[in-house]
C-alpha cells in the first residue's frame, strides 16, 4: 500500500491518498477525505487498464463541488422526507438540502469530514470516524468503522462497522459513479445491466418513497434480465420522468443463508468489463447521473453529463425512519451495525466476448 498528502482542506486538515494493488491487475485510491474513492484502475477484455469511476482534479472540487462521488455517505444514504422523523417519541429536525428533503446525512455529511487511516493487514485501508451526538441533526455518538480491502482477485471489499451510545438511525453506502468504458468516456446507455429485484419502491414528485413495493414485472424497472441501461429509460413512465432517468431503491432478494449475495451487474459491450455488486443490505439504490450537466469534469478532461455513469448505491431503504412497513433503519446502544459491500470486477474474455 502507498501513501502520499492529497492536499488541505478548507478548515486545515490533512487529506491524505491511499493506494491498494494487486498482481491482478487492479488499484484502487482512496482519499481520507469522506473515504472517497478516487480511482478504480481494472483491466478489459485485451488486459488494458482504465480508470472506472468518475472523480475530480482537486480537494477543493471534492469539498465544495462534488455530487458524492466516490464517497461513503451518512449517516443517513438517501432521502427523509422533510428533513424530519421520530424516535422513542422524540422528533428531529435535519437540514433539508434535497428540496424539501433531507438527502445523503446533510450539508456537511460523511463525505465531507476527514476521516482517520491506518494500514491493516495485506492490501487493506481501515477509516474510522466519530460523529458527535447532534452533529447535523442526528442523536447518539456514534462511531464509524470503514474497511476497503483489495484481495488477489479483482474485488474490492467494502466492510461497515458502526456503535452508538443513544438511539439513533443509520444508512451507510459508497456513492462511486462507474463508467466500464472509462472515466469520460461518455454515456453508459449501452452497459448491459440487471439487478436481483422482483420489486422496487416507487416515489412521490419529490423522490420519497409512497411506501408502495410495486413489482418490477412489466416495467421499465425489469432487470431481472439482463437489459441496456438506455433500452427503457426514455419511456414515458411517470417514475422515469420524477426522477429524469433511473434514481430508485430496488427491493434485493433475500437467500435462506442470509449474508452477501449478488445484487446487481454491469458489462460493457465494447471494453467487455463486468462489475458485479454482491452485499447483504435489502435495497439497492440504482442511479444514472441523472443530475450530471457538464458543469464537472475529471482527470480525462472531459465534462460529464446526464447519464455518463452508474451508482449502485446498497443499502437501507429511503425514507426508512417514517415508513413502519420498511427494514427498520434504528441502531440502539449495546448493538453494532455490520454491513458488506464487494464490487467485484471481471471481463468476459473467457467466454467469448459474449453478454
């Protein structure tokens, strides 16, 4: 593993980048800065590397300008309507920074705080945080454990650990935006994907959950097959129009075994990369930089724009804390949250360039 100084916030902390390998092929950075995934470097079909996420050129840009990329968000990942919810009878307020809403823990969430690194065993990077009782509205200490681990095969490990000392509620995820044709290369319409969802959780006009777990069957949300990201998603639906693209939580299957399982996957046609997305979380959040208006651009140069990219956001659902019928999302002192996420990436070199 290797590390060198990123740069100085705003505030003057430190920012540290790490950086894991393998023989395989792979190399991930990490920033300490909202364990932001910088760069995912992964072979295609010919064994030519390529950056596969997007990201931008400078600390300030991730600071003040970036739409989460790469970064652990929270405490709560997505959306609570109105900024507000109840626990144990007492109500919270929280910064409503998504319109009306509260999205992805607020102004100044995870993904803007500097977190502390060490070295672990092999090629793995553990982060740890400590968000004060209050700290953008949420109640409870609560300390945050991250682990990204990268073995001799081309995945990357994601480990979540989180404690509290009062109630309080918790929704962790990685915001990466991926592009397996390379960072600005231009839209992901042709990635061939599919997700292990019977089902999704349609949204009102401001993208919160209605509380509905409306069947995928018949839908542009079908990808129990495998389907292009750009086949459906100019279709006059509703859900499409609300959210401009795809920006949904999908309902996983659930396995007798429990534990991770396969999520979601993605092949480029063109480069023959494949990211598999295995967790144990219920929901998978699916986004197409929908918000994405060429007013950003990476290390390529290159602007990006509506649909340049794919979120496989694993996690909790939106909106968790005022929808009883949802996966509770309330974290009580005495317990500790313990959640995986693994992107696993492949080609499809070894049978043929076939989908």
């Amino acid at each position: 593993m290797q590390q060198r100084p990123y740069g100085v916030t705003e505030d003057g902390q430190t920012v540290e980048c790490y950086a894991l390998a393998n023989d395989a092929g792979m190399r991930v950075e990490v920033l300490t800065l909202g364990c932001i995934i910088a760069r995912i470097e992964v072979p295609d079909r010919q064994g030519r590397r390529a950056n596969v996420v997007l990201g931008l050129d400078s600390l300030a840009d991730y600071e003040h300008r970036s739409p989460h990329f790469g970064a652990v968000v929270g405490r709560f990942a997505n959306r609570i309507a109105r900024g507000r919810f109840a626990l144990d009878g007492t109500d919270y307020r929280l910064d409503t920074n998504n319109g009306p809403n509260a999205l992805h823990g607020g102004r100044k969430g995870f993904d803007k705080v500097v977190w502390r690194a060490a070295a672990g065993t092999g090629e793995t990077l553990r982060l740890n945080y400590f968000s004060r009782d209050g700290e953008e509205g949420y109640p409870g200490n609560l300390a945050v454990d991250v682990s990204y681990s990268l073995g001799r095969t081309n995945e990357l490990r994601i480990d979540y650990e989180a404690r509290t000392d009062k109630p309080t509620i918790l929704n962790l995820t990685n915001h990466s935006y991926f592009n397996l044709a390379g960072e600005g290369a231009g839209d992901v319409l042709g990635h061939v994907v599919s997700i292990a969802a019977d089902g999704f959780t349609p949204t009102d006009a401001t993208q919160i959950p209605t509380g509905e777990i409306r069947p995928v069957r018949g839908t542009p949300f079908d990808f129990r097959e495998p389907r292009a990201v750009g086949e459906r998603i100019r279709l006059a639906d509703e859900q499409l129009q609300v959210a401009r693209g795809y920006d949904h939580n999908w309902v996983l299957r659930r396995t007798e075994a429990g534990g991770v399982r396969l999520a979601a996957r993605a092949l480029d046609p063109e480069t023959g990369r494949i990211l598999e997305v295995l967790t144990d979380r219920p929901g998978l959040q699916f986004y197409t930089g929908n918000s994405l208006n060429g007013a950003l651009a990476g290390p390529s140069g290159r602007s990006y724009r509506q649909s340049d990219a794919l979120c496989f956001e694993t996690q909790g659902f939106p909106d968790a804390p005022n929808q009883p019928s949802f996966p509770s999302a309330v974290l009580r002192p005495g317990e500790r949250f313990r959640s995986t996420t693994v992107f696993r990436f492949s080609t499809d070199a070894a049978v043929g360039g076939a989908a």
